[in-house]
C-alpha cells in the first residue's frame, strides 16, 4: 500500500479521535485551555494544519487536506470543506483511500440539500469500495429526498444485503415499505431493527402505526406504550448526561484536530512530531483515557518510558482499579531496570485479576529477582500454572523451588515445562543439571 492511500485510510478511521495528554514545552503549543472560543477555535485549528504543513512531505500532506476539511466540515464551513476533500483526492479516481474523501464530500453536499450532487459523490465511494459501510443507506436517505422511493428502497436492501446487522438501514426499509403500503414487509424489517437495537425508539412507534393500519389497535398501543417507554430512558440518558459549554466543545474540537494531526505523522512513522502534536492536544484538553492511551503507546514505542511512566499514572488516577493499567506500568518500569518500582504494581495488578496467570507469574518472577518473599513468588506460580499451564511459568516454579531447595517439586517443574515445550534445549540443560545435582 503506498503511503497517501495508507495515511487517508488511516484517517477515515481516526478523524472523530478525541483528545490527548502530555504537556509540552514548545512555544506553539502554549494555547491555553481559557483562550479557545467558538469564534477562534476553527482558525486556531487551521493555523495547526498549516504548521504541520510545513513539516510534512509532499505525499503526506493530502492526509493533512483531508483533516483541514474534516475541520470545517465540523464547523458547517461546508464550501471550504469541499475545496479542502477535493485537495485530498488521489490522482488515481478508484484508488481505495479516495473512498472516504468521497463520503465526505457527499455529506457536505447532503448537508447543503444538494442531494444529487451527494448522489454522485457517494456513488463514486461505492466504486472504489462496493463493501462500504453505510454508503447504501446515504445513497438512500438521497434517493428518498428526491422522492425516488422505489431506487431508495432498493438501495436500503442492498445496504442490509452487505451489513445484515445494521438496525438504521432496516427501520429505513421498513418505513418506506410502510410508505409504499406494504404492511407486512414494513413489519418484518421494523421488527428485525428492533432485535438489533433495542434502544432504539422509532420501530416501536412504526410498528404501531402498521399495527393500527392492520386494524389491531390492542397490538398499536402496547407498541406505542413501549414507544413512550423507550424514548424517557432515551431522555433520562440525556438528562443524566453533563453537556459541554460552547468553550468546552470548542477545546475538544481543537484537541481532536490537534490528534488527528499526531495520528498523521505516526501513520507517516514520525514520531517526534506525533509526540508534539499530541503534546498539544493535551495541554488543551487534558485527561481522555483513550488518548492518554495511545500517546502511552507511542511513548513506549520509542522507548521514552519515563514520559510513558508518566502518561501510564495518570491513567491509573483516573482507573485505579484497572489491573491492565497497573501491569502496563510494570513493565515499563522493568524496561528500565527498575524493579523496585515495577512490583508495587505487578503485585496490584495480579491482586485485581487474581484468576490471570500471565500477571500472577509476572509477579512472582520480580519477586525472584529481587530475592524477596519466595513462598509468595510459589504460590503465585503454583497458581498461575493451575490456571493456565505454560512452559515459562513451570521454568520460572522450578527456579523458585530450587531456591527454597524443594529439589524434587523443581525437576517436577522443569519436566513440565519440557513437556509443554520439548524443543527448548534451555529447558534440557537445565533439567540434566538438576538430575546431576539429585544424583550425586
């Protein structure tokens, strides 16, 4: 895959990405939470996409098109959304990456009630990916504002014919058969949308309708009854739900496009300034688990484990109980030669997860190294291998034994360990040195 076609793609994957965290020192990252506004976050925005500009490659920088019109898009700026998708098509019309530079250019056109325009934008998306999810039910949502119901029908069925678990595509279906009187179809698919989502309101509220057109009203109102029921669990969700000021989603919008940025330079493997933009994003919009996560990552993937220390506590602030989390920091720690620091948490994390063999046995090996509490490092391994028995966990028990000089339960291990993995020859020789030394 050539690297335009993989940036793009990586992109219709990653452009609603939220936000990061890690500070950063660079002057360009010193905006500061407090002074992004509605009215300054989108040119702020821009200004980012300029810079990144100015550090990418000529194949690179259509990805970065692609996140300018992502941008606007976002701020219904949809004309110069248009002109900045456009700038990030590929020469080659059908090449796959052009598929959601496409789709994007349709939703502009959609958005604008320029529905055949949207048309034969999502048309060319189904050219380049037949298989592309949802793109059938927007050529239908089109085809049903220009009151063609028929195509759109059509274009409904197909899209369940390639996502047969899409509720969306099956309540549309449902209420054009229902539309074209077809009382029995209109109910097989309402229903059907309903068994794949049963959050989902509006089949209720059609099934009673056909129910009602079918004369049976004691079927219509236990429909609309759980119509009504279905849509106050939808508004106490809502209501249960804090929502953003305006200066609140104006910093997430900035930090998005500050992370879709960083996901630019790491899909064009560069690191330093995916770490940079990341670094921004964070210093707008700090604490996103997810983001911590992957700039955690990234951090670790170019062995900057102190910074990715740093990254993995703050996830631990916000999950303290997450037993992965506390593993993840183990091992960084370990990475540096740190042990003394690394089991603390291999310790918690097998506390957490008392039934996961890989972190009891994690465990109990920092614990052999730093020649500490070796009935506690048995009796993890002894665990550990009744709950998934592998060869490494019985090598590191036969070491444990032959430490508390148990040497017959350590030459039990070691044959274990063997059996599970008979072409280790370290295991051999180490069985044959035990053997030697029971024998003499």
């Amino acid at each position: 895959m050539n690297r335009p076609l993989r940036l793009i793609l990586f992109f219709c994957l990653f452009f609603s990405f939220p936000a990061w965290s890690e500070t950063s020192n660079s002057p360009s990252s010193a905006t500061s939470a407090s002074s992004l506004t509605p009215s300054s976050v989108i040119e702020y925005c821009l200004n980012q996409i300029d810079q990144a500009q100015g550090f990418a490659s000529p194949d690179f920088k259509s990805a970065l098109e692609y996140i300018r019109g992502m941008t606007l898009y976002r701020a219904f700026r949809y004309e110069e959304a248009i002109e900045a998708f456009k700038k990030a098509l590929l020469e080659t019309e059908t090449a796959p990456a052009n598929g959601p530079v496409y789709s994007m250019l349709g939703a502009c056109r959609f958005k604008q009630s320029r529905f055949e325009d949207a048309l034969k934008w999502y048309r060319k998306e189904i050219e380049t990916n037949p298989k592309s999810q949802g793109t059938y039910a927007r050529i239908g949502a089109c085809l049903e504002k220009l009151n063609r119901n028929e195509e759109a029908l059509k274009s409904y069925l197909k899209c369940i014919e390639n996502e047969p678990h899409n509720p969306s595509a099956h309540y549309y279906a449902a209420k054009l058969y229902f539309d074209l009187g077809k009382m029995d179809e209109a109910r097989q698919y309402a229903e059907r949308c309903h068994e794949l989502d049963e959050r989902f309101s509006e089949p209720h509220y059609l099934l009673a309708q056909i129910a009602r057109k079918q004369g049976d009203m004691d079927k219509a109102r236990a429909y609309l009854d759980e119509f009504k029921n279905t849509k106050k669990r939808e508004f106490a969700i809502l209501d249960e739900s804090p929502q953003p000021t305006d200066d609140e989603s104006s910093q997430r919008l900035a930090a998005q496009t500050l992370a879709d940025i960083a996901g630019a330079f790491d899909a064009n493997h560069d690191a330093e300034h995916a770490i940079l933009f990341l670094k921004k994003a964070d210093a707008i919009n700090p604490g996103n688990d997810e983001i911590l996560n992957t700039l955690g990552s990234l951090l670790i993937r170019n062995q900057q484990y102190d910074e990715a220390a740093g990254v993995l506590k703050r996830r631990i602030a916000l999950k303290p109980h997450s037993a992965d989390l506390h593993y993840e920091l183990a091992g960084v720690y370990a990475r540096m030669n740190r042990l003394e620091e690394a089991e603390p948490h291999y310790r918690q994390a097998a506390l957490l997860a008392p039934d996961n063999a890989q972190y009891l046995a994690a465990h109990a090996e920092a614990l052999l190294r730093l020649k500490r509490d070796l009935p506690l490092a048995i009796n993890l391994l002894e665990d550990a291998v009744s709950i998934h028995p592998n060869p490494e966990a019985f090598d590191l028990l036969s070491k444990a034994y032959f430490f508390s000089r148990q040497l017959e339960k350590s030459i039990d291990a070691m044959r274990r360990a063997i059996e599970l993995a008979p072409n280790n020859m370290d295991y051999q020789k180490k069985y044959q040195k035990l053997i030697s030394l029971r024998n003499r």
